[in-house]
C-alpha cells in the first residue's frame, strides 16, 4: 500500500466499474423486455386502428344518410305547407272576388232611386 492510497482507489474504481456494468445490463434487460411488449403489441395496435377507421367510416356514412333523410323530410314538409298555402290563398281569392261581387252588386243598388225601394 502506498501513502496516497492508489490501491485502495483502483479497488474502488472496479466496484464502481463493476456496479455500472450492473445497472446497463439491468438496462439493456429491461429494454429488450419493453421492447418485445412493444413488437407484440403492434400487430394489435394496427388492427385496432384499422378498426377505428373502419368504426368512422360507419359513422360518417349514418350521419350522410340521416342528413340527406331530414333534408327529404324537409323539403317535403315544405312542399304541403306551400300547397296548404296554395290552397289557403285560393280560398281567399275566392272570398274576395265574392265580396267584390257583392259589394259591386251593393254600389249598383245604392245607385238605383228611391222609389225602387219603397214597394217592398
């Protein structure tokens, strides 16, 4: 042994060499056990993703057919209201026309004499 301790630290230096040599084969064993986790679980990742799109697809097409389905329902609502309307107004107009009838047959007789309507 030496006064500054030389071999103390080179017996020091190997149980820390031999410590980390430990710890990175410790390392490199947890890798390849995630790393193996991982490779098993791509496969089921990819068919899952395929699955989602495939789930989306679905998806979209049921929202197509229920937009174009209320649009139908829509206009066909809109189609009887406007042919309600149509009605509604033709029976208006027939109103009016009466009333304009009746109401010119009225100037007519305030346009007679007098006289017309005394005998009654």
């Amino acid at each position: 042994m030496t006064t500054n301790g030389a071999p103390r630290r080179i017996q020091f230096d190997r149980l820390a060499l031999a410590d980390v040599r430990k710890g990175i084969e410790g390392l490199q064993q947890t890798f390849s056990k995630h790393k193996a986790a991982v490779e098993k679980l791509l496969p089921e990742i990819a068919l899952l993703k395929r699955q989602v799109k495939a789930l989306e697809d679905v998806h979209n097409r049921a929202v197509e057919r229920s937009y174009e389905h209320l649009s139908q329902r829509i206009a066909s609502m809109e189609s009887g209201r406007h042919a309600h309307n149509e009605g509604v107004i033709g029976k208006l107009q027939t109103r009016l026309e009466a009333a304009e009838t009746e109401l010119k047959g009225a100037v007519r007789a305030d346009s007679l004499p007098e006289w017309v309507f005394q005998n009654r």
